[in-house]
C-alpha cells in the first residue's frame, strides 16, 4: 500500500491512517449515489486487473464499499502524473541542438580573440558564459518536468471530519489592483467572488484586496460585491457551481442542468442570473461615475471627504466588509473574510509601486518564522 507523510496547520498525518466505521459512512454521504456507485465500480475494475477480486464470488456490496472506503483512506492526497514522451521527447531534442549550437559558438568566440580589443572581448566572453551557465540550469526541471494530480476528496477525508475539530490550514489570498479604470472592477468583483465561494472551510479563508491606488471606485464595488456574496456564495455551495465565477459561470456555453438533479435547481439559477445581471448595472453605474472627479474631491456616504483623494499622500485604510459579527449570507451561514487594505503613502517616501503593495500585505516584521508558506502569482 502507498503511503504519504506530511504536516497541515502544524499536524502530522499519515496516509496509512485506519478508518472507523463513523467515517465509513461520513465518507459516503460526500457523494451522490451515482458519483459513489461510480467510483466503487472503477475501482473493482481496477482490482479485477490486478487480480485481487475474484469476480465468481456472490457479490457484498456493502463488505466491497467498506473496503473501498479503506483503501481509499490509505491512498496519497496526490500523485505524479507521467508526460508522454510523444510531448516530452521533441523539446528534449531541441535542448541538445541548442547545446551542440552553443559548444560551437563558444569554440569560435574562444579561438578568434579580439586583438585590438582585448578587454572588451574578454568581458563579453564571460558574460557569454555566463548566461549559458544560467540558461542550462534552467533546463535541469525542464528536462523532466513533473505533473501531480491531487485527491481533494482525501484532503476532505482525513482533515475534515463530522465531530472532530477541523484540521484544515488557514488560507489567505490577496487580490492587488491598483488602477480600476484600466483594470475592470467587475472583473476583480468576480475574482473576489470566486474566492469567497470556494470549496472549503468559510472560518479558514480570508481575501485581502490591496488597492494601491486608494480608488473610491473600487471601495465603493467591493461593497457592492460583499452584498452580491451574501447570495451568490450559499448558491455556489448548494448546487456546486463551477466556474465559481459568475461571469464566466453565465456565459460558458454547455448544458447547466447536466449532473443537477434539485428541482429547484432551475429555478434558482434563473433567479440568480437576474439578481447578477442587476449587481452588474450597479458596477457599471459606479464606473461611469468615476469617469468625471469632483473639483473638491470624492466625498463619502457619511459627508467626510475619500482620505485617497490625493493618491501619492493618504493615509492607510483598512475596512472589514465580511468576516465580522452579523455578515452572514442569506441562508443565515457565516462568510469567508473580506478586507479592502490601502497602505498608506507619503511624499519623500519610495513606494515600490505594486512591489511594495504586495510587501506591505504578506511581510510581517518579526513573524517570517512563524508565518505559513507564501504563493505569489497571477490567475
């Protein structure tokens, strides 16, 4: 039996972990019967090849899904997933000709010296070398590039059990923006709602949006996109939307009702696109307005002026839209997290631009060693 051994939110676990008979059954519950009768089938396929069930015994489809269940705990959270050399092989082939190219170039640079410019030659050389040194090292993972393919499933399994506490880490995300006008707010009002409707624990997710340019557009949408989640998140978790997006959820082109079988299913979807349809007005309303700045400035819903007036000199601005008491959605659950953060600027100060936005959320002075791993990207 394969086994994995690792460490989540400062637990150790152990992929040969025994199952007791509670978790048999919070296990099935996780999936319809149709996805469950699914994967047991596959599963005794894969058993029958290896010669490990004998297919002329009277079937026990309870003894055979219990077994299941605890192979299944014993199974890896991932595994590698092998590139066929159909697609690994010509890339392959052309690293080596480029390697023969380079050993001759190099010869020939070497051999002919330039005499009236020696120094020159001599530098331009070593910096020749240079960069063929660092290009080959970046062909080593090149060369055999590893794919994994995780078990979501089994993470669920192990670190998320009914009655026990959950041992799921924390996880953070943060969402930088700094000019909404060039970069849409409705398309960072989907990036935020897909990351408070995702699959896990609402306690352990926080989205933090970094807006370097301390935009009273953007203030003003997050607003309106943290009353949106009150409906689009328990809807998500319901019926399993995917995209989570709602953007990119309505306008892809396939049949939505496949593998929904709630009848009420229809019914919510419609009312749902309507209610997102109206969110989207009231952005673009937002935008339309950004587009002409008062003489005296942005001026807030309680009368006192946007402190992000002058984006090169403001203070720091934080505010806490979800996550606090009494921000639940409209099914009466609590929500993921939702912070608006603009560091504060000052003239005389170098800020980094977008650099510095991004120190400014996840460097914690005196907390690098105790603080959780870092993924830093775009998506």
């Amino acid at each position: 039996a394969n086994s994995v051994a690792g460490s989540v939110a400062g637990k150790e676990f152990d992929g040969e972990k025994e199952m007791n008979a509670k978790d048999l059954e919070d296990e099935k519950e996780a999936y319809s019967s149709g996805e469950w009768k699914e994967r047991v089938e596959k599963w005794k396929t894969r058993q029958e090849k290896k010669g490990l069930v004998n297919t002329y015994e009277a079937p026990n489809d309870q003894g055979e899904e219990d077994e299941f269940l605890m192979a299944e705990a014993r199974q890896p959270l991932w595994r590698k997933v092998p590139i066929s050399s159909s697609k690994i092989s010509p890339y392959r082939i052309v690293i080596v000709m480029r390697l023969v190219i380079l050993i001759f170039f190099f010869r020939f640079r070497i051999l002919t010296p330039a005499e009236d410019a020696y120094p020159l030659w001599l530098i331009s050389v070593i910096c020749e070398i240079w960069f063929a040194l660092s290009w080959i090292l970046d062909q080593f993972p090149k060369w055999f590039p590893i794919n994994r393919e995780t078990y979501l499933d089994r993470l669920s399994l192990r670190f998320d059990r009914e009655g026990e506490p959950n041992k799921l880490a924390p996880v953070d995300f943060f969402v930088s923006t700094v000019d909404p006008l060039k970069e849409p707010p409705i398309i960072t009002a989907n990036t935020v709602l897909s990351i408070l409707s995702v699959d896990y624990p609402v306690e352990k997710v926080s989205c933090y949006v970094s807006d370097d340019g301390a935009s009273m557009l953007l203030f003003d949408t997050l607003a309106e996109t943290a009353e949106f989640a009150r409906r689009w998140v328990p809807f998500c978790k319901k019926y399993s939307i995917e995209p989570r997006a709602p953007e990119f959820y309505f306008n892809q082109k396939m049949d939505y009702l496949k593998d929904k079988v709630q009848a009420t299913f229809v019914k919510d979807r419609r009312a749902m696109k309507r209610e997102y349809e109206e969110f989207k007005v009231r952005i673009n309303a937002l935008v339309a307005k950004a587009q002409k700045k008062p003489e005296e400035g942005w001026v807030m819903q309680d009368g006192s002026p946007w402190p992000g007036n002058n984006t090169r000199d403001h203070p720091g601005m934080i505010q806490v839209y979800l996550g606090s008491e009494g921000a639940l959605d409209v099914e009466g659950k609590e929500l993921p997290k939702l912070v608006y953060v603009s560091r504060e600027k000052r003239p005389g100060y170098q800020h980094h631009k977008k650099a510095g936005a991004m120190n400014a959320l996840i460097n914690m002075r005196g907390l690098d060693g105790i603080q959780g791993p870092v993924y830093v990207g775009t998506g």
